[in-house]
C-alpha cells in the first residue's frame, strides 16, 4: 500500500487503520457520523491535555495548523491588549505575519534559530514591559527541532499573570505535557502530526473562562473560535461550516490508536528511539547533527550536509526511490536537511532508513 515513508512532519506516515477509517462517505449532521463522535473526540483531546480537566474544552477547526494558530492570536488579543512572541524559529516568526496581517500590537523577542528561547531574557522583558498582556511561542520548534523550555517560559508567563499561548503543534501527543499544571490557556495542535491522523483540521485547548472572553474579538468569521466552540456545545459537536468528515473519522481511529500505543508517554519513548536509532546510524556514516542533544526534541531532527559538494536534490531523489520521503531544511546560517522522526514508524524503519542512506551518499 506504500510507495514510501514519510519522514516529513507533517503530513506523515499514518497506519492502514487510520486510512481505512475514510473509505466511506458520512453525512454532515446525519447520526451516524454526527452523534458521539465529535464530542468523545474533544473529550479525549482534553482529556489528553490535563489531568484535571474540568478548567479546559477544546475546539475543533477546519483547515491547516496556521488556521488555529490565527484564530487564537485573532480571538485573544483585543485592541488594547499587547501579544509578546518569542520566536527561535519560522514557526514563531509566523505568529509575527499574522499579528501584522491583523494589526494586532505585539513585540517580539528574537532568539537564534539554533538555541533555545532563553527564560532570563523573557523575565527581564516581562519584568520591564506591563503593557504585555498576552505571550506567545512555540513548544517543539519545526524547524530545526529545538525543543523550547516549556516548563521555565510557561513559569515565568504565568507568575507576571499574562495569558499563555503556546503553538504545541509538532509535540502534543508525542511529548508529556499537562497545560492545567503548566498554566497553558490557549494549546494549538493539529490532526496530523503526534496524534497521526491526516490533515484538514486543527483543536485547541482552552481555558474555559479565558475562552469565554473571546466571544466578540475576532474580525473573521470562519477563524472566530468563539462561535466555533458555541456552535460545537450547541449542537453536540456540530461544526458551524461543512467539517472534514473523513478527517475526522480518521482522527477518531488515530486516537484510539495512541491509547492502545500505552497514551503519549509511549509515544514518546518510540519517538525517543526513533530518535536515536537515525542519529546513531547519521553520525556512524560521517553526518552531524545541527543541534546539540541538550536542547533536541524527538520529533524532528536536522543534519548538516556533509560537504560543500553534497547534492540534497539528488539524495532526495534516491532516498524516495528507496521508500524514504524527507525534508529539505529551513533555516538560512547553515545548509541542512531533516528527518521527522513521528508518524507511523518504528526504530526498525530508521534501521532500514540508514541503510538506504549509506546506499545513497
Ligand atoms: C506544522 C506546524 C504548524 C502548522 O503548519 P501548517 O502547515 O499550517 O499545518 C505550526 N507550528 C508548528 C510548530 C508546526 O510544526
């Protein structure tokens, strides 16, 4: 059923169960599609999120991951209030074209694309800037694999009493994390990444009473979180426009699928191994690794090229040729490309990923 992998997150790699789950045509808002479904699926989202729920719902939206990612930024932050972002990366300099696009007021905090947003500079920010109301970054950085300190920002955030949004799109499902003990008001994720669904939506998690005060805020009508969620509750998890019935059967199997795993803890562990396994093989055949391990995430992992000469197009070319799709890198200050090490795939097929790429060099 595969012509290859892909080691590219996301889309990524899904089981034959996930696809399976789209080989029929469901109605909209007919019973057997609707009833049940949507909300056993933002009840296990939360569920996923905190061990204490009962501060927390979550909302289901049609689109891409950036589409929640505006529709927070576009329902929280009100024309007096001030979004810091604190970006080390194109996902968190993202957040930055949105805030423009919206003309939203925000600052941002810089940080290089090989570290980690450092937490000394974000407090002594905070604790010079009152106007900040709300901050902003990015958990697991895609683009290069930084993980951020999610515990220390998340710590600092919430002790100067702003609102917290944290982008967890490439880690939520695959990294531990509780947003009720970490103070999270506002986690964005998307179906095809940790939770290994296929793409066409993203959820958010939110914080109930935080939640609550976007009703009103946002200039667009189909990113409008608020009436999103009002119309879920509602209507027992109805979409307000036409929802990605296929995606959202197939979200429904991804889910049971990460239970049955043993729940995010064990994803974790095979992502872990999925890690090391390619970073092992790499380094034996002459690779480095961009980062250093220390601020690594198990998610996504960037390799330098190894010489001036080296031709990405044409190792692409036959690593896909050998079952194995990867990504060209992203950053400008050094030539990279990166492995995904999420989605369906276990150590075995990075054993086998090795040896293709010392087939290939
Ligand atoms: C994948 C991803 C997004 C969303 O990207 P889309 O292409 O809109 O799905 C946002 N932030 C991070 C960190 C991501 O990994």
């Amino acid at each position: 059923m595969r012509p290859y992998i892909l080691l590219t997150p996301g889309p990524l790699t899904t089981s034959e169960t996930v696809k399976e789950a789209m080989l029929s045509d469901w109605c909209t808002w007919d019973e057997d599609y609707n009833v049940g479904i949507v909300e056993d699926i933002r009840k296990s989202l939360v569920e996923l999120a905190a061990k204490r729920t009962e501060n927390y719902t979550s909302v289901l939206l049609q689109g891409s991951g950036t589409y929640c990612v505006e529709a927070v930024i576009g329902c929280t932050i009100r024309p007096n209030d001030k979004l810091l972002i604190l970006s080390n990366g194109a996902y968190g300099n993202r957040m930055g074209v949105i805030a423009d696009r919206q003309g939203i007021s925000y600052d941002m905090l810089a940080f290089d694309e090989t570290m980690q947003v450092d937490p000394e500079t974000v407090e002594r920010y905070l604790s010079r800037h009152s106007d900040v109301t709300h901050v902003a970054f990015v958990h697991c950085e895609t683009t290069t694999g930084v993980l951020n300190p999610l515990e220390r920002l998340a710590h600092i955030v919430k002790s100067y009493g702003k609102v917290l949004i944290v982008d967890a799109m490439s880690s939520f499902g695959g990294v531990p994390l509780d947003v009720e003990e970490l103070g999270i008001d506002f986690l964005i994720s998307s179906a095809n990444k940790c939770i290994q669904g296929v793409p066409g939506f993203g959820f958010i998690i939110a914080r109930r009473s935080e939640l609550m005060r976007c009703k009103g805020v946002s200039r667009s009508l189909s990113l409008d979180l608020y009436d999103q969620w009002d119309a879920m509750e509602k209507g027992h998890g109805k979409w307000r426009f036409t929802s990605p019935t296929h995606v959202v059967r197939a979200f429904k199997e991804a889910m049971s699928e990460l239970q049955a795993e043993g729940g995010v803890e064990a994803r974790h562990d095979r992502y872990c191994k999925n890690h090391e396994v390619l970073v092992k093989g790499m380094e034996k055949l002459g690779f480095k690794t961009l980062l250093p391990a220390a601020i690594q995430s198990p998610v996504i992992t960037s390799f330098l090229y190894p010489d001036k000469d080296f031709d990405f197009k044409s190792f692409y070319q036959k690593l896909k040729a050998k079952g194995f799709v990867i990504y060209p890198g992203k950053i400008s200050q050094a030539d990279t490309f990166r492995i995904g090490n999420i989605g369906d795939v276990y150590p075995e097929d990075f054993e086998h990923l090795i040896e293709a790429v010392q087939a290939c060099r």
